[in-house]
C-alpha cells in the first residue's frame, strides 16, 4: 500500500532518451544570462516579461532555444493555436534547477498566469526531461490538457520527435478533448495482448514476415556475432559511468562493495554486515569535525539504525538499517543530499535518479529513486528486481504492504518521504514509526 505519493506521470518504458543537441548550449547561455545580469534586470520579474510577449503572440521562446523551435516552428504554432479559439499559451524556456522557477514546469506555469491574469487559460512548458512537454489549464481538466502533454510524452510515434512536433501534437488532442483517452490509450500494460492475439483470431495462429526472417539460419547467425559484441559495448559504458560515480564519492559514502556483498549474503550475514556497518557510523560520527548539527543527525541515524537492528525481523527490516545508515552518512557528506537508496531494492545501492513510476495494474502515479539495472528494467519493459516481504507466508514486493504494517512500504527506504524539513526516516523511527509497525503487524 502506497502513502504520502506525490502524483506525477511515469516515464515511458523501454524508450532510449537522448538530449537534444541544443541542451549544453541551453545550459551555458542560462549560466551566462544569470552570471552577467545586472540587479536591475534581474529585479525585472521574468514572468511578468514572459506574460507582456504573450499578450503579443500566444508563443513565447527564450532566444536560448531559437535552434530548437525556430521562427518556421513558431509561425506554425501561433497558426495552429488560433485555429483552436481556445485561449492555449507556449512558453519555452529552458528549466534547471536554481533557475528563477526552481527547475519545475508547474511553478513557471503558474508564475505565468498569474501574471497574466486571465481564465481559462492552457499553458504548455517544457516538462521535467529533455524530452518532455507539460501543460497546465485553468479551470483545472476543463480541456484534459494535462493528460494531452503526458499522452504525447508516451506515445511510440513521438520518440525523437522535436519540441515544436510535441507541442503541435498536444494541441490537436487538447482541441479534440481526448487527453484522458489519448493518455489511457499510451500507456496500457504493454503485456496485454493485442486484439489480433485473442483466442478465435485466425491471424493469431499465422506468424508475420518478420517473425520467419526472424528465425533464418542467418539472422541467427548475425544475432551470435552482433549479440556478444553489444553486450561488451554496454559493459564498458557502465563500468565507466560506475567509475565516474566513484570518483565523485565522499569519503563517508557507503561503498559500492558493501551492497554487492549484502545482496550475497543470505539473512544471518546480513544482518552481521548491518551490524559492521552501523558500528562504522558511529565511529565516523563521533570523529567528525565538521558542523555540530550535521554531526548531531548522523549521531540520531546511528541511534536508529540500532534501533532498528535490534528489532529487525527480517531482510526487508535490515535493509532498513542500510537505509539510516546511509542518512547518517548523507549527513557527514557534502552539502547537496545524494539519492536515497534503491526504491525497488535499497540492496543495489544509492539511486542515479528519480524517475515516474506507476505499478501495473494501478492508477497511482509517483516518483521514486531508481539505480541503474532498476532504471533500464524499466525501460526495456521488463520487472526491475524487487526486494520482497512476506504477507500470509507468500512473497509480495515490499511496497504492496500495508502501510500500517511496514515502515518500508510507508517510505520506500526513503523515496516516498515528503523531503520537507525534519523528515527523514530516521525521524520516523524516533517518533515510533517503526515499533508500531511492528506491533501492528
């Protein structure tokens, strides 16, 4: 059972991401535009400057992105918006955290049309990836125009497709008023079979074209060859992605080795490694010199994490004990907080990122923490391994139990917790978050 989810769309899975071309140049001419600006332009409220052009056309796009929506892409947008009569608004610029809307696409919509002052009112952004389009509307799904963008982000046809191609075909399902279909429709389970595959259909039982070439002596042949040669070229890109990450670790980050080791280990090593590992913290914490407070935290995570240990019940408890140990070290770290662990299975380490998610079979959408095997999983369509708990003796994810029972489930080892200050899972388990669990269960 999931709690405290923030809704948000998932990513597609099994598509290849990669950043337009334009990207860098994006981010350098942001750095430059906020190193060189004076205070008073600075004090000239960018949204209110973005609302002023807009009165003027329905598109606007930040001279940064001239070679990603040019004045061609511009001119076929403003005619195809007012084709609509529906009183929709682009807005392109190039969204990074820090920036005056703190990197989120909600915010500069929203900054947007208060400056503008008008409703109803659609304004499309720019989404959270360099691949993605979002939109907000007031009132709200009057036009489903939310789920138009995301349908567009998920839609087979319109991977590679440029910004203006997106936003052009966001519009037509925002003027058709098929975003809840349009979305539905893009993102169904894709292991449910295809209409010509149900029982009865005689196109079923005929393999395609492509299906025999498939199975010839040479494809074959070319699968041996190709298949060794690109699993090498993978290896590689990894381990040199895995080293940069290890070179850019602090001193006090747990180390890759101690998760590889963990995943190893059957219950009873696993909980001695637990206990190494806990008695490390405290070691760290106690010959830290850095701030008192930061100290202080690392201190309370290495109270709860033998806490926890005392009580664990199970893998999935001491894996949380590797969860507040990793607080503790994040708190004796640098000063910008790393990912959380693995929301699928805090055994594979620290996450490389936080992707949108949502579990077959349901409706609720969130953001979760993800390493790298879990990440490509998932876009390949395919499970991410999961660590598991027991419900009625049978073996569930972890995060299908009941939130009442499982402090895990309730946070996902950290992914799911709010970010707000004073929340941590080490301040869950000194409020008694996870003693009640255990008296709940």
């Amino acid at each position: 059972m999931f709690t405290d989810l923030r809704l948000r769309r998932p990513r597609r899975a099994g598509a290849r991401r990669r950043m337009p071309a334009v990207a860098g140049a994006v981010v350098s001419a942001l750095a430059l535009v906020w190193c060189t600006a004076s205070p008073g332009a600075a004090a000239g409220s960018p949204g209110q400057k973005i609302a002023d052009a807009l009165r003027r056309s329905p598109v606007y796009v930040d001279p940064s992105l001239d070679s990603a929506v040019g004045a061609a892409d511009q001119k076929r947008l403003v005619a195809q918006i007012r084709g609509t009569q529906l009183p929709i608004r682009v807005v392109l610029v190039p969204l990074v955290e820090g920036d005056s809307w703190g990197g989120d696409p909600a915010q500069l919509a929203e900054v947007v049309h208060d400056r503008l002052g008008s409703d109803p009112s659609i304004i499309i952004t720019l989404g959270e990836f360099h691949d993605d389009i979002a939109a907000r509307e007031w009132p709200t799904d009057a036009h489903q125009a939310q789920r138009a963008a995301a349908a567009v982000f998920h839609q087979d046809d319109m991977e590679g497709a440029g910004t203006a191609r997106r936003i052009e075909r966001a519009i037509d399902i925002i003027a058709a008023g098929d975003g809840e279909k349009e979305y539905e429709k893009a993102t169904a389970d894709p292991n449910s079979p295809a209409p010509s595959a149900r029982a009865g259909d005689p196109a079923a039982a005929e393999p395609s074209d492509a299906a025999k070439s498939a199975g010839s002596p040479v494809v074959r042949a070319l699968t041996l060859v190709a298949g060794p040669l690109l699993l090498l070229g993978a290896v590689g890109l990894l381990w040199r992605r895995r080293a940069r990450v290890r070179d850019l670790a602090t001193p006090f980050a747990l180390p890759r080795s101690v998760f590889a080791a963990a995943r190893r280990a059957d219950e009873a090593e696993l909980r001695d490694r637990a206990a190494e590992e806990v008695v490390r913290l405290g070691e760290e914490a106690r010959a830290a010199q850095g701030d008192p407070r930061a100290v202080g935290r690392a201190l309370d995570a290495y109270a709860a994490a033998g806490s926890v240990l005392d009580r664990a019940r199970g893998v999935p408890d001491l894996a949380g004990v590797f969860a507040l140990i990793a607080e503790g070290r994040t708190a004796l770290g640098p000063a910008e907080a790393p990912l959380p662990l693995c929301f699928f299975h805090p055994l594979h380490g620290p996450a490389a990122r936080v992707l949108p998610w949502r579990p077959l079979g349901r409706r609720e959408e969130l953001r979760v923490a993800a390493c790298e095997s879990c990440i490509r999983a998932i876009r390949s369509r395919r499970a991410p391994e999961v660590l598991t708990d027991r419900v009625d003796d049978r073996p569930v994810p972890y995060f299908e139990v009941d939130a009442a029972h499982s402090l895990w489930a309730a946070t996902g080892y950290g992914s799911l917790i709010s970010g707000e200050p004073g929340d941590s899972l080490t301040a869950r388990v000194q409020r008694g978050d996870f003693t009640r669990t255990l008296d709940a269960s």
